[in-house]
C-alpha cells in the first residue's frame, strides 16, 4: 500500500490549448479561407464543406477545453479546500466496525448460502474493492473517512435519506454542510446534483460533497461547479484515501472489510438481505412479509 498524492489531472494548460485551437479552427473556417478562396466559383462550393469541417473540430476542442477545465478545477478544490476537505487531527469517536454490528448473521445463517469472510490484511485499496462495498457499508465509510479528515459527522437514519446521507457540524454544534454518497455503477448524473443543491438551500449550508464509486456526467460536473459542490467519483474517493497515512488506510481498509461488506443492507430494517428467487433472483428483506424491501439483481451482477 502506498502512501501517494492523488493524481494530478494533465498538463496545467493543457485547456487552454484545447480552447486555442477551438477559436483558430474557427477563424480558419468562417474568415480567413473565404478570404482566400473568394471569387473562385470552383472553390467557392467547397467552402460550406470547409466551414462543416472547422466547426466539427472546433466543437470538439472546445468540449475537451470544458472537461480538462472542469477537471483542473475540481483538482484544485480538492488540493487547496474547501476547509472540509483539509487534514485535521483524528481522534476515534466509535469502536471498530465489527464491534458495533453483527453484518453476518442474517444471510449467512439461512438458504444454506454462506458469506466469505475476508481478511483486511490480505487485501488491498483498489478501485474493485471500492465498487464492491455494498450500500451501506459505502456509506459507513465516507463517514469514517469524513470523520479522518477531522469532521463532526452524523449519518441519516435509515429509510428515506431526503437526499443527503450524512450531516457535518461545526464544532459549535451548528450545521455547515452535507454528504450524499451513491454505490452505483451507473454515471451519476445532473438530476442528482441539483437535488444535493435544493438540500443545500433548505438545510441553509454552502458546503455540499457528493461521493461515488462510479462517475459523473459532463453535465452533472458543470452544475456542480458552478454550484461549489465538491464531486469525488470512484477513483478520486480511491485517490483520497491513498492520501491519507498508512496507518489510516489500513484503519479505513480494515473497517471496510470487516464480516460480510458486500451482502445488500436492508434500507428499512437495517439487517443483511438475503438471495430468493423468483422470476429471477434478488434481494429481500429477511423480515419478509413486515418488511417487503427488495433489490433486483442485474444479469452481470448474477455469479
């Protein structure tokens, strides 16, 4: 395991280049060969081919501009703030995770399924590791990691989350931002951030951190950009934690990876789901028919 600084995106204008090119594509297209090629009937029919052609390139230096802008910039948030984000001091405010709950005694006990009991010190960070934390273990450990970083953290009650997974305090006691974290497989796309900012506006904070295994959309990132809110995908969460000392990787490693972490958690009772089969397989609640709680499992999940 290395202790490492999460990776710079390219070069440092490496947009501006891109943009550079967008406006000469242009400028070449639209003014300068008309200009040449002006009164040359021949010529002339080739020039709405030429002015096609100059956009196609400029639209397309133009959205690489936007992406290795919208990089840069979030690279920069996350290296030089917001202070959520900044090292602080840690001190433990909970006993390990295995010692708080019992992850494995549900599914592992019935339909004769057994769960693989994984040793944290035969594994390590990876971004397949990361992907393969069921939902609420994910969840678990960005509140650990945020309460690394020197957060004052409580997480959402189970059930509807209204948005937001886990609140930040200050040290006051006064509420100063908000975390939503998804373990999807899926992009996450805009709708998702702009409901992270409608929380923002009703809870009355500026800070909002949005966490995935996954990635963000083009459009979901210029939203949040443009609304401060700070978007770590998959391998930036991966990065971030890479950053921290070895000693807390292999805390955070060893919390993630306690008893079952990758059987479903139960949205409403808080207990590990197990595999049933109907028409097809999927995850239900163990505490069926009170709880009719299920999560559909896609084929290229199926073993």
């Amino acid at each position: 395991m290395t202790n490492r600084r999460a990776e710079r995106p390219g070069g440092e204008h490496a947009w501006v280049l891109a943009a550079a090119i967008a406006v000469i594509a242009l400028v070449f297209a639209w003014i300068i060969i008309p200009a040449i090629l002006i009164g040359n009937p021949f010529s002339n029919a080739l020039l709405p081919l030429l002015k096609m052609a100059g956009s196609a390139l400029a639209a397309f230096a133009g959205i690489g501009a936007l992406k290795l802008y919208l990089e840069r910039k979030r690279w920069r948030e996350r290296e030089n703030g917001p202070a959520l984000l900044k090292n602080r001091s840690y001190q433990p405010q909970h006993p390990p995770y295995a010692n708080r709950v019992k992850p494995d005694t549900t599914y592992s006990q019935q339909k004769g399924h057994t769960v693989p009991q994984t040793n944290a010190s035969r594994v390590e960070w990876s971004l397949d590791l990361l992907r393969s934390l069921e939902w609420k273990r994910f969840e678990d450990l960005c509140d650990e990691y945020s309460k690394t970083k020197g957060m004052r953290t409580q997480t959402t009650r189970l059930g509807a989350d209204g948005g937001i997974d886990i609140r930040i305090y200050r040290e006051t006691g006064d509420p100063m931002g908000v975390i939503q974290c998804k373990a999807w497989k899926k992009d996450i796309g805009v709708k998702l951030i702009r409901e992270l900012a409608g929380v923002m506006a009703h809870e009355k904070v500026k800070n909002g951190i949005f966490i995935t295994t996954s990635s963000f959309t083009l459009d979901a990132t210029v939203f949040a950009v443009a609304n401060g809110i700070v978007l770590l995908d998959g391998k930036e969460f991966l990065n971030a934690i890479k950053t921290l000392s070895l000693s807390d990787q292999e805390r955070l490693l060893t919390f993630a990876t306690s008893g079952d972490y990758t059987t479903p958690t139960c949205a409403k009772c808080g207990v590990k789901m197990v595999l049933k089969t109907g028409y097809s397989e999927f995850w239900g609640c163990p505490n069926y028919p009170r709880c009719r709680e299920t999560i559909r499992i896609r084929g290229a999940e199926r073993k």
